[in-house]
C-alpha cells in the first residue's frame, strides 16, 4: 500500500541523517584507481584530470566544480535534473484549475487541502489526536488486539506485513504475502552490530520521534521512554528477521517460496491470530499464501505477548506520530523538515510547491498520471523508444547467440525468453480508472489524514479484489508504475521491459540530440534494463515470469562464477576512508550496466562513420552527480546500483571499444587486462 508514511520518508528519509563520513581529504584516491568523484567537495581545481587514468572525472570536472545542490536536496546530478524537470510538469498540472474530469476534481481537492496553512493551522494537531489518545491507551494484549482489529483506527501498524502480488512459481495469479516489518533502521543486522548508518538512522528517528511526540502531548521523559520502547520492540522483531544481506544471495528467491493453505498459516503462526489480523487488515483470506520468512511468523506468538505490550504501543505510538507528522499544520510540517535538514546537514529548504507535489503524489498516483499522459505524452515519444527497445532486443539476441560460454540448451531458452519480452513503453493505452475515490475536501470539512485514510482504504479494496484472480500481463499497472516517473525497469516476474514518459527529458533524452547522444543517454537504459533478465536474479525467471531454473547446471555454474568475479572486483573499492563496499549487493545493477553497454556497442559496430566520442562522453554525463556526504552513506549502505563514478569508469573499462577508440593502455587507470575484466556477457 502506498500511505503518507512511506512517502515522507521519501522526502526525509532518503536525506538522512547527523554524522558526516570521513570522507577522502584533498582528492585522494583511496582504492587505488579512481577518486569517488560523486561527494560534494572531492574535487577541487587542483584535483588532476586525465582522460586515460580517469574518464568520469575528465568528463565532468568542469560540471563538478560549478554544481551547486539546490536549497532543501541532498544531491544534483543528470538524473536529478530530469527529476526537476518533471516536478514541475507536474506542479503545473496540480495547479491547473482548467483541467477537468473526475481525475482533475481529486487532484485540485487534495492540492487545496495540502497547500490552504490557514485552514490547515486552525485545525492544529487534533485530527492526530484521537489517534494517539487510542494507543496511549491500551493497557493489556487484550485492548492491543481490539485496537489492531478495529478499522475504525486509521493508525494500525502490524508486527508484519500483507500485501497482494503475483505468485513467483504462478505469475498469472494475484495470492497474498506475508512478510516481514520494516524497521527503523532499515536492517536487522544493525540491532546487533551498529553500523555507520546504523547510528544516522537512530540519530534521525531519535530527533524526529522527541519532536512529533512531545507535540502531540506527551511530556519530554514519556517521549524518551516511548522511543527507547520502540527501538526495543524492533530488536525483539529485528532477531527473527533475516539481514539484508541475505536478499543478495544466489538462492534468496528459492528462500521465498514457503506456500501456506490458511489453516497452515494458521498452525505456522501459533497463537499468533494471523487470519483474523489479515481481515482486519483489510485483506480477505485467500486459497493460499506466500510466507516470506516463516520463522519469523512462527516467532510472533513470542514477540506478540502480554509481557511485550507496552514496548508494542509504544513501537506503535512512535510510527503513528511520524507518519502524521507531514498532514498536520504549518509548525509540525516546518520542524519536522527542519530537524531532517539539520541532521541531514542540507542548507536551504524545498518550495512550497515541491513539498504539495509530495503529498499529492503519494495520495493520487494514478489521477496524477493520468493528467501527466494526457498533457505531456506523445506518440512520437513512445514510437522513438519502441524503435531503441528493438534495434536493443535485436543485437542482444545476437550477443547471446555469440556468448562461449553458454551451451546450446542453455542459449536456446535465453533466446526465447529475449523473443518473449513484453514491453511497456512511454504511457498505457488504457488509463486507471479511480471514479471510485472521494473524500472530503475543505468545503466540506474535511483533512489530510482523513484523505489518506480513505485513499489507503480504496487501494486496499482494490487490492483485495485482486487475490486468486488472473493476472492480466497485457496491463499496465499505473498504482505500482507509474508513467509520471523519472524510472525504467525490468519486471521478471512478467519478463517486461518499462520506460516511463518521466525519464525522457534532459541529458538521458530529447529529439534534438544526435543518434550517439541518444544511444549514451536513453539507449543504454534500455540496454541496462534488458540486461536485467539475464542478471543474477532475473536468470531466475522464465519466459513467462515465472520462477524456474531453465539453465543447465554446467552453464548455471559459469555464470554464478562470473557474477562472482564481478562482486569480488567491486568489493575492493573503498569509496572514502572507513567504509566497505559490497560487490554482492551491487551485483546484479553491474551486470545490466555491463551488459547494456556491451549490447548498445554492438549497435554501435554497425553504424557507418558512428561518433564513439559523442557517445561515450555522453554515458558520462548522463550519471555525473554531486552529493551530501551523510546521503552517501546511506547510498553505500542500501543502494544496489553502483556509486554514479563507478557506473562511468568501471562500466567502460571493461570494453576493448572504450580502450582502442581513446588508446588507453597497460598503467593506464582506465585500463584493465582482458583476463581481470569482470563483465558477465
């Protein structure tokens, strides 16, 4: 479900946190190759740029040196550009009084009850209030339960999660998943051995749940004590939870597959009332579930107990208040924004504007992008993307049908698995259809948490409708993609390749730039995404998206090995003193990186009189990016795609095109042996 708490922390969150690292002083470069040229302040004047040790930095010095982050952001870049580009397309549409239709009525609704302070501020915090006064009030596991099983509780945070998705060994059937919470500080690992960002996210939540608890009426030392509760409620939860790590090895979707009837379920979970919680929830009980992590579920009945209650209410009290804390009036809004800023250390704060887009965003995706197709979307737009996507598929099936070390009946299914791919290009024919919404808006009394609760109420119906009915492949799921978004991706799990109508802009996109310009910016997406079907984790789904090993071992080993070739390569980067970097965590983005190019230098072969300058110089510019140092720690800590220097130098460097065209050779930084290089395909 989308709520207004996983969107706030979209606009905090991904800005965190107190501590700067100790980054490299005076561009030194730690890991003996390249600087981390991403980190605001790395590069200096003096910092020497040559083309051959270098090739990021050579490009994009002249930008780093004059980029400035803009007021209230953690980072600048390419990529970030586009991402304004688009916000404010979308400004524009949520302002746009002369738009009309049902989709136009909820926007302007919402956008008036967002961005009207003076009604805002004469309501205060009393629409949180009720809220919190229910959950300071439960006093026992009984009074817990009934809170949990009452859906007149708009704040309802379980001890696990329930969602609606496809089966992995079924794909064309919705089921229901049970996972695993999400915690503070993002990892289970952390609950016993404290990281870097470990301590950041601490420090933020710590600040954030002090401030929203104290101004909605709890008293300095009952705010410390429900926060020190909470993080104690996670540790319980956090020692059944496997680490991240685990999601980024080799059998970690074989892990997944843990099937339930309900009355399995029911054993799995003891005395655990699972079922009824998942009515309560808003789900309805279908023929079977998917358990992601059944010891954790079969764990509940001792986390979920009379001695825990207090620690649950108060995990509960904690996530409440944060996840009011954007809805409420001027001052909360500001302090909280304030406090993420100051511990994220970002000057300046975001408009007005950008800060309703937020909100109306994470409440109206699919009106919101409905408005964006209709006003900003062209025929021309998708035809030029359908063509790239299959000059792209062409030259792939070629690649593969060249691979040495693929057997037969391996690159056979590789191949139809390629000729299969769905795809999903620039905008839907059909759009969504919420004719269904409404809510109350400021003529009628109404307030932003009442609007989020009936939006999270109608999503959750929609989604309920959806167990054990058939998946239509041929439909693009606007709630879960949006066209609107600075975004393209690979979907295993219906073997589709999606670029939405956000990305086309700026360094990535325009009709205006030349065929190698184009093929650098938007045609190596498209490159990176297919790729993902043959990477680490989608190798693992077949033509139809569903989960299935259709590699022979031999084959299925020598790919492993190369994967691990690369992860071990990536672990030997130190981005800045101090910090370790996971090969296995960016793994498979590498792979589609690599992968992508390889492919899009195949098309590239093909050309007469083809500009490889044009081109490789504009792969560099597309990922040139400046950030904050504490965003970079949490990039490090979480991100699966490479830092942007290493998706410029280590991706080239593999290439005997990149090498050749610019005569880099044996001590030069940019150069690595054939035998050490580290691409898969």
């Amino acid at each position: 479900m989308k709520n207004i708490f996983s969107v706030f922390f979209v606009i905090l969150l991904c800005a965190l946190l107190s501590l700067a690292p100790a980054m490299a002083e005076g561009g030194v470069i730690l890991d003996g190759r390249w600087l981390n040229a991403d980190i605001q302040g790395n590069v200096t004047e003096d910092t020497p740029t040559v083309l051959k040790d270098d090739y990021g930095l050579f490009v994009n010095k002249d930008w780093i040196l004059q980029a400035e982050i803009p007021a209230g952001e953690s980072k600048t870049g390419s990529m970030e550009d586009v991402i304004r580009s688009l916000k404010d397309r979308q400004i524009a549409l949520m302002k746009d009084d002369s738009l009309t239709g049902h989709d136009a009525e909820l926007v302007h609704k919402l956008y008036a009850l967002v961005s009207d302070w003076d009604y805002r501020n004469a309501q205060g915090v009393e629409p949180a209030m009720p809220t919190m006064e229910a959950i300071r009030g439960i006093d026992s596991l009984e009074a817990l339960t009934n809170y949990l099983y009452d859906r007149n509780n708009p704040s309802r945070f379980y001890p696990l999660v329930m969602s609606v998705d496809t089966d992995l060994i079924n794909p064309d059937i919705y089921m229901t998943q049970i996972g695993t919470p999400s915690l503070m500080l993002t990892d289970s690992a952390e609950y016993t051995e404290r990281t870097q960002a470990g301590e950041l996210y601490q420090a933020l939540y710590e600040q954030l749940g002090m401030y929203m608890l104290t101004r909605l009426g709890y008293s300095d030392e009952d705010a410390a004590q429900v926060i020190e509760n909470a993080f104690s409620f996670e540790a319980l939860m956090a020692a059944h939870i496997k680490p991240t790590s685990t999601h980024y090895q080799a059998d970690y979707f074989t892990s997944l597959l843990n099937y339930y009837s309900p009355e399995e379920l029911e054993a799995l979970a003891g005395g655990f009332p699972i079922l009824d919680m998942l009515q309560a929830f808003g789900l309805k009980v279908g023929e079977r579930f998917l358990v992601t992590e059944p010891d954790y579920i079969s764990a509940l009945p001792k986390i979920y107990t009379e001695e825990n209650v207090v620690l649950m209410r108060d995990w509960m009290a904690m996530k409440a208040a944060l996840s009011m804390g954007t809805l409420l009036d001027y001052e909360t809004f500001k302090q909280m924004k304030t406090i993420a800023n100051t511990v994220m250390g970002i000057t300046g704060e975001t408009s007005e504007d950008d800060n309703a887009l937020q909100t109306v965003l994470s409440l109206l995706p699919v009106p919101m992008d409905n408005l964006y197709v209709q006003v900003y979307c062209t025929e021309q737009q998708r035809q030029d993307m359908l063509d790239i996507i299959a000059d792209v598929v062409a030259y792939y099936r070629v690649m593969l049908e060249n691979v040495d070390w693929l057997g037969d009946e391996t690159r056979a299914k590789a191949i139809e698995k390629l000729d299969n791919i769905r795809v999903n290009a620039v905008y839907p024919d059909v759009l969504g259809d919420w004719s269904a919404l409404d809510f109350a808006g400021i003529e009628d009394g109404g307030s932003l948490l009442a609007a989020d609760t009936a939006v999270n109420e109608y999503v959750l119906a929609l989604q309920s409708e959806k167990i054990d009915t058939a998946v239509d492949k041929d439909k693009w799921d606007q709630l879960t993609m949006q066209t609107a978004q600075v975004n393209a991706f690979y979907n295993p799990q219906n073997n589709s390749i999606n670029i939405m109508a956000g990305i086309l802009s700026g360094e990535i996109y325009n009709e205006d730039m030349s065929y190698e310009q184009k093929l650098g910016g938007i045609g190596t997406v498209i490159g990176h995404e297919i790729s993902h079907a043959f990477d680490t984790n989608g190798s693992q789904f077949d033509k139809d998206g569903a989960f299935s090993n259709w590699w022979t071992d031999e084959d299925y080993a020598a790919f492993q090995a190369r994967a691990a070739k690369l992860a071990a390569w990536y672990d030997g980067f130190i981005p800045w003193e101090g910090a370790n970097y996971s090969g296995q965590q960016v793994q498979t983005e590498a792979i589609a990186d690599m992968g992508g190019m390889k492919c899009i230098l195949a098309i590239a072969a093909q050309q007469k009189d083809f500009d490889y300058e044009a081109f490789f110089r504009q792969y560099a510019t597309v990922w040139r990016m400046q950030g904050l140092p504490a965003y970079l720690i949490t990039l490090v800590a979480q991100d699966t795609h490479p830092m942007r220097y290493l998706r410029v130098n280590a991706t080239l460097a593999q290439f005997d095109e990149f090498v050749d065209f610019y005569g880099i050779r044996e001590g030069d930084g940019m150069y690595i042996a054939p035998e050490d290089r580290v691409a898969v395909w």
